[in-house]
C-alpha cells in the first residue's frame, strides 16, 4: 500500500463483539464494543466516533478503511438472507438438496441433512443443455425463462442464482438467461453459477451460487449503508473489503461475489498470525483465534497459512464435515468449533460436562454480562476462577456481575454434578481446553502436520484467557500474546495484502497441452484480476502467480501446482508443469505413479501488491530484566486448572497492567496480565518476556512434565 | 484418533482413481493393533468395507505374522473372504514402525471399477467368471514393488490404467495414516500405542455392553421377503438379547443362490452389526471393542455365508437388506427408536458402451424415523455418496436428463418415508450400451411401521425411439438399443405411524414442494 498513506482504520465486525483499530499519527488506538446485530453499521458508527473523539483524528485524516465482517456467515447460520430463487436445468431442479445423498454421521439415523438456502417450489426448471464439453444439446428455450418470471415475482423473490449442469465450460446459456431475469425483473440480484464458482461438480457450484445469491441483497444494503453512513462523516477515503481467502477486495467486487467475505475475520487473525510468525523467527506455528462465538486453529508453516478452494458454512452438526452447505472460494483453510466466552455449558445425559457449540452471543450474553442471560458459559467460568482482569473486560464499558456468573454455574452444572460452582467452573474451562486440542490435533493430522513443536499464538478476546492451558494439553512449549491481542483480526487486515484470485475450468492432457489456448485463458483471467486489483492496488508494483490444479488421469481430487506465465513461453511448458507436479504429489502423497498420464483440470491466476520479507525481530536477550517489586499491582485470586496437587484451588496472584511492562521485562507465573480487551493468563511453573514489539511471551517450562489421560 | 483415519480416507479419495471410489467415497480405512483388531475406522467408510476389513487384519497376520513383517512391505488381497466380501474390493496393509518395532496396522480398502470376468454384476455362476483373484501376497516388500503382481493385474483387467493408479492410492492412504500416527505419538510423547489400545477397546466394549444391558432380554424374530435374482428370497434373523451380548442368527434364510448375489459371512456379520450399531450404541466409536458384544452366526454354505467358489460379485443387493431386517427384530424391543424399511439396497448400475464404463450410485429413500420423516434419496445403510452428473458426463457419453425426486414415492404416514428418484439416460451419440443391474425393492417395497404405509417399489424400463416402454428386471445385464432412453425410479422409504395423525403444516410443507405422498403410487 505504497500510494495510500499511513492513517488507516480496520473494522471487524464478529458474531459477539466489533473490533476496531486505527493507525493515526503513529499510534495504535484499539475499541471493541458489542454487536449490533439489528443494524451492524449502527455499531461500527459509533466505535468510530469513540476512536475519532479518543484520537482526536478526523474522518478527513484518514487514508483507508478496512472492513470485515461475519455478516453474510451470520445470514447464511440463521438463514436471514433473501428470498431467493434458483433457475436451473430441467430435469435437475432437485441437486441442492440431494446434494452428496449421504449420511455424514453414519451411526446416528436420525441426522438431518442441511436445509437448501432455496426451497423446492423456488427452484424453476429452464429448457436447455450442454453437454461436458460446452457443446449445446439442447438450445435455450427462452419462453421456458419467460415462464419463470410470475412466480419469481409472486413469491417476493428479490434475488436469483441461476445454476446451469456444464456452465462452467459454457457460461453463454448462464449469461442470456441473467440478461432475461434482469431485464424483466430489474430490482432483483442475480448471480450465475459460472461466474461465481467456474468449476465443475453441479452441487458444490449451484451451492456457493445460490449462497452468493442468499446473502447478496443483504450485503449490498449494508455496504451501501456504511457507506453512506461514512461519508455523512466525512469521510472521503476509500475501502477494501477483506476476503476469506486472506486478501483485499474492492467495495464493487464485494458487492457481485458476497459470499467471498464469509469468513473474513478468522482469515484476518491468520494474516496477523503469519506476520507475527516472520517476525518471532517461528516457522511452525499454530495460530489460535478465540472470539465469543467460536474458536479458530490454524497452521501457518514458513510464514504461510494454508489455503484451499473448498469451505464449509453452517455446519449444524456440532461443527462435523459434511454437515454444511458448500462454498467453493479461496479460503485459508482453518478448523473453527463452537468454543468462545459465550459457548454455553450444560450436563448431558452420562453426567458429562459439555460446551458448546451454542452461544449466548450478544444478547443476552453470557449470565455475568447481566443482560438476562441464565445459562452458564465459558465466560462465567473464567470469571468464577479469577481469569479475567475485571476492570479492563470489554474496555471498560461493561461491569461483570460475580453473583449472576455463580449463580448460573451451580443451576446449569453444579448442582447437577454435586460440585461447587468453582469446580464446575474447572470443568467447564478444561473441558473447552480439552475441545479445542482434540480440534487441533485432528486439524493437523489431516494435513498429515504436528502440533507439539509449535509456537502458539494467541489472539481475540478470549485467547490469552486459555492460551496457555491450551498449549499445556497440546504440550507446546512456547505462547506468543500480540500487542493489542483483544482486536488481532482486526489488525491483521491492516496487515494483508491487496490480492485477488480468479479460476477457470479448461480440461487438458498433459500429453496434448495446448500452450496457445493456456496463454489465452491466463491473459484473460489477468485482465478480470486487474479490474478488481488496479482500484484498490493504484500504482503498487503487483506479482502474479498462477496454479495449474491437476492429478493423474481419472483421479477425482486436484493439488495446485503453481507456475509463472514466463513457463509458458519457454519451449516445453509442459514439461515444466509436469515435473512440478511430480515433485507436489510425490510431497504430499509419498511416491509418484510412474508413467501415468496427467491432467489438467482448472486454473487459478491471483494478482496482489508486492509484500516486503518482514526481518525477523529478535530476542530481548540484551534487555531482560526481573524485578521483584510489581508497581501498582493489585492480587487476586487465580483458581488452578491444570490436574495436579493444587488442582482447584485458588492461589494468590498479581494482576498487573500490561501497559506499565516495559520491553525484556520477565515475571513469573502465576500472573494475570490485563489491558483494555483481554486478559493474559500466565500460569504457576511458567514465565512470560515483553519482547521487542511489546508481543508476550510465554514459556510452559512444566510442559514436558504433564501427564494425559 | 479418529482424525487419523479420517486422514487415511481423505488422501485414499484425493488420490483414489477410479469414479465410484473418488466421487462416492466408496472406501474404508482403519488403524489395527499388532494383534490385528481394529482401533478406529475413517467415519467416510462404509459399513460393509469398515467392519469386514475389521476382520480381514486377522487374515493377513495369519498368512504372514508380525515377525516377519518388514518396513515398507504393504500387502494386497481381493479375496471375497479375506477382504470384504467380492474380487472388486482391493484390501491393502501397512505396517507402521517405531523403532525396529511394529506399533500398528493400517488397512484401507477401495472398490476398484473392473477386475475383468464378466464385469461388477450379478450374472456369474461361480468366483472364476466374476475375474481375477489375487490371494493376500506382497505388493510392496521392504519397500521393493512386486512388479509381477503389478503385470498380473494390469493384464487381468479391463481398464489397467485405473486399477494401477487405484492401488498406489491405497497404498498412499495407508502411508498418510502411519505419517499422521506418527506425528500424533511425537505430540503425546509415546512410542507406541501400548495401554492406549487396550484402554479404547475396553471402555468402548463397556460402554456397548451397557447400552444392550438397558434392553429387554429375550428372543426376537423376524423375517423379510426381497427380489432376490429371478425368484424372491426369504430372510430370517433370530435376535437375542442377553446382558451383555446380542446374537443374531440367520438360520432358516435362503439357500446359496446360482447366481453372483451370495454373501460371504465377513460381509454378512458387517451389515448385521450395523442394523444393531446404528439405534444401539450409535454414540460408541465403532472398533473391534464395540463390535465384540455382536455375535453374527449364518449356516455355512446358505446365502449369508457362502463358501468358495460361490459367485459374490454382487453381494451387497443382499446385504445391505440385512440391517433392516435386523432392525425388524430390534423393533419389538426399542419401537421408539427404530426407523420403517427404506430403500437399503444402494442403486449402482455399471453402464458400459465401446469405450467407456462407469458405475454411479444413486440412492432411494430411507424409511421414517421416530418423530422425523426419513431422508430422501440417502445412502442407507450404505455410507457412500452419489456421483455428480457432471462428472459422470464428463467420463462417457452418457447424457443423464433426468435427475430428481420421485414426487409421492415416500410411504404415507404421520412420518413420511423418503423420497425415491428418477433417472433418464441416452447416448449422446444414440449408440447402444449396457446396464449392470442389481436392484432390489421392485417386488418387495420398504414397508412401514406402526401403520404407515410402504414407499414406492422401484422401477426400471426402457423408452424405445418409437415411444413405447419395456420393463426391465432388477438384476442382471441388459443391452439398452440404439437411440432408446433408460429410466430408473428408486424406491421409497416406509412411512411411519397413521397417516391421518400427520400434522397439517408438515402436509402443506409437502404440497407446496410438490412431493406429497399420495397413496400407492401410480404407474
């Protein structure tokens, strides 16, 4: 972001909490307030004017706002989106919700599968196909569209996917009969399938259509909406729209493709988390976002999240595979389960304490907020056990009620158990620790990755709360706490590049490549890309990188192969692809097949600002200091969890501000260390250094020692 | 655990080749102790690959025991009655070292498109038409692969390309698994999977034992009439139930048929077990501890336990009906619990033409459940998943123009069964091909339960050029002509409970949809 300056303000609107963070004058100044969920700009506005009136910078000042939001993952969940209608093949209006026809808990009969985002009497049949090579069968029988429209307009429908079988290889079909909705029907969104998701497999692609259409009026009334409300305060800057796959869009291409902001938070932690990884010297790391709703895990190897083309929204199943409605966009791929201070406990029916994936949300919130809220959650839990610096929860602006925490935990687990509400409190936050380490493991077993010699780092408002007992279970060894760690996400998006990614279906044999035909799909791609790039980019030098997605003929599943588009140009770029591909598949699966034929199945070209090597800070090896004296420390109680001779019992422990620590400053645990959005946990056997970015870190030395079951 | 199975599953169906195994997920995988019994199984694996590969570990110890075994060996066998339960599932093992010393077993097995014969049907007389055999045997030794085993292969089968690349995809599974294990023991700080085996075995073997011991001990019997090959068959289950056991007993079932539908006992006692784990114990991880409290006995030699040469291609027209009818017995215990009959049987026609075969799966619907309609077209008690249309299309000539639900194919009741589909298919270039059929609940549809009605028995027929319909049976190969439209209906699942007591909202919800069950459906 060479061109736009240095003043520049990230919003994060998450399901509990909005988080905000400016960069003015050189300083960092950070607000988190509630979700509004009945009008979300509401509470952006007002977060605003708190960091204006704080700052005392001017809307003027600023030189670019950045904005995320789970507001279209929130619409989706509820199913609070459009009424939407879908046009599709006749013959195949059924295909969102036969989708796989299968059961993904094979011993449970009684699951549902998830309900379509377009009910069957709105799924209209068209006249009309292609076949897999995009070669027409049938031709569009327009009086077919034509015959559509009534009941569109009768139903209320205000917004329409069209999902064509084969559109990916032929979207001319797709295109008329958008012309046709919108020419009869001109105040209503259309999305078609071959713009939004190019790729063969007719579900997934009509799945992540019609969820572009679901959450597309929506989206587009709230972005104008914010935008409105923004200039009616003067500001004149622009905005980029953060993405799930990690990047920076513009306000127009957010408006065509919604469904790429879903997940736009979690993707901005990761960022954070992999700037933080360049700069700690770490090359494995496990990034661990904990926010009020959920709780995100993602590996980051060389600085690098993962990213993949395939997502899960709504999974209804206790978060399991296969129990959501498919999205296929870019996305860092991440494992997130319903464990966030809002995640509601309860005693099942073999005397288990279980958390989550309920949440209390907002409203009413956890019972401690004092909103009405009478289930007890995570949050009450860490209350109850002198986790959380009181003073500073949620800046300030909201008083934690003690006695309705307490209360809550001896109706809801307590008394069902026998136990003090301080020991249900134990239970309750080992078993959300015990949650997210079994999430974790499995998350890196499926990427065939460990776990235990990574650096764990920690952010969103309930991380550094659990933080440490986490990588205790996990028996990692050293936990980062960023600067500002209550707002990361937002602050990742201040972080992250400008980019985005265009894909094609264009199947080719290896064996018969067609360089002519390649160069031609990739110049086109590059010429979508720079539209969306060049206004949020402006005169940023950009870097392109391109990935075949191939596989060995007949296989089902791709792996990105990535190239630059000088290969194309040299005299055998097949051969380059080729070898390229050996070497990804013979990393990822172990051997290659010998003499098997290989093909190509799309294409994928990204187009991003040129991002700086971040230097590696160093140690404060030079500055560390232990003083015995902790001014204007105040003690509280601090209840063990770990298993252990002194398990649930309450042990005395400073509480210091983390603003008065100065850099290479070393306490020992156990110590609470507050700031305005979160509290750092650090505890008894371990100790915690300020390094050089203000970062915390903390190491577990007991963690070789600890005994699991 | 469970996420290094899942592992395997995943990398077997990314690297897997064949349609059927990398669309469908027709494929299992599990991690075995050194004394052969199974640990944890992939939750993408279904029921008749998972729990008779449970058995199949066994096997392979047997024919080479732990001593011998070697880093890098992997082993392979088709075998009907050492793997799971016809020639076209391909069982593969690895070892997993720590040390010099075997710590585990991974075992993966995938349904590989032909293995020659007469091609994945029904309509062989004995195991030598239905193609080639491969006895457990190395493939890989110490890491050297067995290129004459290889060669074998390729020479015996119709499309070498594809069986090949489908056995270096298990062997990748498997070897995903031990990379995963390995990793998961570095994190726990263990060099093996020493007391840990026991204790998952142990307390999921408790925790079975104390769902059986909240039922009603006694014996329960049932019996259930399906298509059979040409002529209807009659199953039996005698269920009982102990304190700590249930036995299921098949005695009285059919005889051995002529034709390739007979069930090797591994494949039988696989979906048996299922009827029961599936409303009893559902929540226990499904390992050799979980299965022990089920006993599964079949008389040597009938139907459900077939002996050598028997044909057993196509086995699981048979014994995917099992769980139902186990489930019949399990009805007069826990009625609150059970489903109606569904459609069972996965509907896995194998079309071939000059150049191409496919084999897709396309489900009916399952009966309804307590309180709950069933699902429509859902793979049950099979665990596989369909085939996009797109793909099917883009690997032959096939045009499916028909793919959607059969409106009023759910059985009536309070709880409504699940809906069937329709299927149409030409060529695109109106040449002829053939269909393997092994379809059942034609003449015997899903019936209901508590008085709701049956679903819809499937149909197959022919639409000719000139208009007019030929009916097909339900199993065996037939040549769809020049230029004529095949249409396949899968079956209904039973309703539930009275018709009439079926709430107003969930008839209007039905009508608005278009799909509302309306009696016997029409022809």
């Amino acid at each position: 972001m060479t061109k736009v300056g240095e003043n520049r303000l990230a919003v994060d609107i998450g399901g509990t909490f909005t988080d905000l963070v400016l960069e003015w004058g050189g300083q960092r100044y950070c607000d988190k307030l509630l979700t509004t969920h009945q009008d979300p700009a509401l509470g952006v506005m007002q977060g605003i004017q708190q960091l204006l009136d704080t700052s005392g910078a001017r809307p003027a000042d600023i030189d670019l706002l950045l904005h995320g939001t789970t507001l279209a993952t929130n619409a989706l969940i509820e199913r609070r989106g459009a009424v939407t209608g879908l046009l599709t093949t006749a013959g195949h209006r059924d295909v969102l919700e036969m989708a796989s026809e299968n059961r993904f808990e094979q011993y449970d009969v009684n699951i549902d599968r998830p309900i379509p985002l377009v009910p069957r009497h709105l799924r209209l049949p068209v006249v009309e196909r292609l076949n897999a090579q995009g070669d027409v069968l049938v031709p569009l029988a327009e009086d077919s569209v034509a015959a559509c429209i009534p009941t569109l307009r009768d139903a209320g429908v205000t917004s329409v996917a069209i999902g064509l079988l084969h559109a990916y290889a032929n979207p001319a079909h797709e295109l008329r009969v958008a012309e046709m909705v919108h020419a009869a029907l001109p105040q209503v969104s259309v999305t078609t399938s071959s713009a939004v998701c190019p790729e063969i497999r007719e579900y997934e692609r009509f799945s992540t259509a019609c969820a572009n259409a679901y959450v597309k009026p929506l989206m587009a009334r709230y972005l104008r909406d914010l935008e409105h409300a923004l200039q009616g305060l003067g500001f004149g800057c622009p905005m980029l729209l953060m993405t799930s796959g990690g990047g920076l869009t513009t306000l127009a291409a957010a408006r065509e493709f919604p469904i790429r902001l879903v997940e736009s938070g979690p993707a901005g932690g990761a960022i954070l988390a992999a700037r933080l990884a360049a700069e700690h010297g770490s090359d494995a790391v496990l990034s661990f976002d904990m926010g009020g709703t959920t709780a995100k895990l993602c590996l980051i190897d060389e600085g690098q999240p993962l990213v993949s083309r395939a997502f899960e929204v709504d999974r209804s199943y206790r978060f399991k595979k296969g129990s959501g409605l498919p999205i296929r966009i870019p996305v860092v791929e991440m494992v997130e389960i319903g464990a966030g201070g809002g995640s509601i406990a309860a005693v099942d029916a073999l005397h288990r304490i279980q958390v989550g994936p309920r949440s209390a949300g907002s409203e009413p919130g956890p019972a401690c907020y004092g909103r009405g809220g009478e289930q007890a959650t995570v949050t009450d839990a860490d209350l109850a056990l002198g986790k959380i610096g009181e003073a500073e929860f949620a800046g300030g602006a909201m008083r934690l009620d003690h006695r309705a925490a307490l209360q809550a935990l001896a109706a809801q687990v307590g008394t069902p158990l026998a136990l003090e509400p301080t020991m249900a409190a134990v239970g309750i936050s080992e078993t959300v620790d015990e949650n997210m380490a079994a999430a974790s493991r499995a998350h890196a077993a499926e990427w065939g990755k460990g776990v235990s010699d990574r650096l764990l780092v920690a952010f969103g408002g309930a991380a550094p709360l659990h933080a440490a007992r986490l990588a205790q279970i996990l028996r990692i060894q050293q936990v980062l706490i960023p600067a500002n760690a209550g707002v990361g996400s937002a602050i990742g998006f201040l972080l992250a590049p400008v980019r985005y990614e265009v894909v094609r279906s264009r199947y080719m044999r290896l064996s018969e490549f067609d360089v002519a035909m390649v160069v031609e799909l990739i110049n086109e791609m590059r010429v979508e890309a720079h539209q969306v790039i060049d206004v949020a980019a402006g005169d940023a030098p950009l870097v392109e990188s391109c990935n075949a997605y191939m596989r060995y003929q007949g296989q089902g599943y791709e792996i990105a192969v990535s190239f630059s588009a000088s290969d194309l140009a040299t005299d055998s770029p097949h051969q380059i692809l080729g070898d390229a591909f050996a070497a990804a598949y013979a990393a990822l699966y172990g051997r290659v097949i010998p003499g098997q034929e290989v093909e190509i199945l799309s294409w994928t070209l990204a187009l991003g600002v040129e991002v700086a090597k971040v230097p590696a800070l160093g140690a404060p090896a030079q500055e560390l200091s232990e003083e015995s004296g902790l001014d204007g420390a105040s003690t509280q109680d601090l209840v063990v969890t770990m298993p252990g001779p002194q398990h649930g019992q309450a042990l005395p422990a400073p509480l210091v501000q983390r603003a008065t620590l100065a850099v290479g400053r070393l306490l020992h645990g156990p110590v609470l260390i507050a700031e305005p959005h979160t509290t750092t946990v650090v505890p008894m056997g371990s100790q915690v250094v300020v390094q050089r970015d203000g970062a915390l870190l903390i190491n577990l030395l007991d963690a070789g020692d600890i005994q699991h079951a | 655990m469970l996420a290094i199975v899942e592992e395997q599953a995943q990398t077997l169906m990314r690297t897997a080749f064949s349609t059927v195994v990398r669309e469908a997920g027709d494929l299992s995988a599990g991690l075995f102790t050194p004394r052969g019994e199974m640990l944890a199984q992939a939750v993408t694996g279904t029921p008749g690959h998972v729990n008779a590969m449970a058995a199949a570990v066994g096997q392979f110890l047997q024919v080479r025991p732990l001593p011998q075994w070697r880093a890098g060996d992997v082993m392979l066998t088709n075998d009907p009655w050492h793997g799971t339960g016809h020639l076209n599932d391909f069982t593969v093992v690895t070892p997993v070292f720590v040390e010099q010393r075997c710590i585990a077993l991974f075992a993966s097995t995938s349904h590989i498109a032909d293995v020659g014969g007469r091609g994945f049907g029904p309509d062989a007389n004995d195991l030598f038409e239905e193609g080639l055999q491969i006895p457990i045997s190395m493939l890989f030794d110490a890491g050297q692969l067995n290129d004459t085993l290889m060669a074998i292969v390729r020479a015996n089968v119709r499309d070498p390309v594809v069986a090949e690349g489908d056995l270096y995809s298990l062997c990748a599974c498997n070897d995903a698994g031990a990379k995963a294990l390995l990793h998961l023991l570095q994190d726990f700080g263990l060099k093996s999977l020493a007391g840990i085996d026991e204790h998952i075995l142990a307390t999921s073997a408790r925790a079975m034992q104390a769902q059986i011991a909240q039922l009603e001990a006694g014996v329960y019997t049932h019996q259930t009439v399906i298509d059979g090959y040409r002529n209807p068959l009659t199953l039996r289950c005698a269920m009982t139930i102990s304190a700590t056991q249930i036995q299921l007993d098949f005695a009285g079932s059919a005889g051995a048929s002529r034709f390739g539908i007979n069930v090797p006992l591994p494949y039988t006692q696989a979906y048996a077990s299922f009827g029961v784990r599936c409303v009893v114990g559902g929540d226990v991880p499904n390992n050799a501890g979980s299965l022990q409290p089920i006993e599964v006995l079949a008389p040597a030699g009938s139907l459900l336990a077939a002996i050598r040469p028997s044909a057993v291609s196509a086995r699981h027209a048979i014994g995917q009906m099992l769980p139902d009818l186990v489930l019949g017995c399990l009805a007069q215990v826990i009625p609150d619990r059970v489903p109606a009959e569904g459609a069972s049987c996965i509907w896995n026609p194998v079309f071939r033409g000059d150049d191409f075969v496919i084999n897709p799966i396309y489900n009916g619907g399952t009966g309804a459940r307590a309180g709950k309609d069933g699902l429509a077209t859902t793979a049950f008690p099979s665990g596989v998943r369909t085939t996009p249309t797109e793909i099917n299309e883009a690997t032959s000539p096939l045009v499916t123009w028909v793919k959607e639900y059969r409106p009023g194919s759910g059985g009536a009741g309070e709880f409504r069964g699940g809906l069937g589909q329709r299927l149409e298919f030409t060529h695109q270039a109106a040449k002829a091909f053939t269909v393997s059929k092994m379809f059942d609940r034609i003449d015997h549809p899903a019936a209901g339960r508590q008085g709701g009605e049956p679903g819809a028995p499937g149909r197959v027929f022919v639409i000719t050029p000139d208009g007019s319909r030929v009916t097909l049976k339900g199993k065996g190969v037939e040549t769809v002509a020049n230029g004529a439209r095949l249409v396949l209906e899968t079956p209904g699942g039973g309703g539930s409970g009275d018709p009439q007591a079926r709430l107003e909202s969930a008839r209007l919800r039905d009508a608005l949809a278009g799909i509302e069950s309306t009696g016997p459906a029409d022809v």
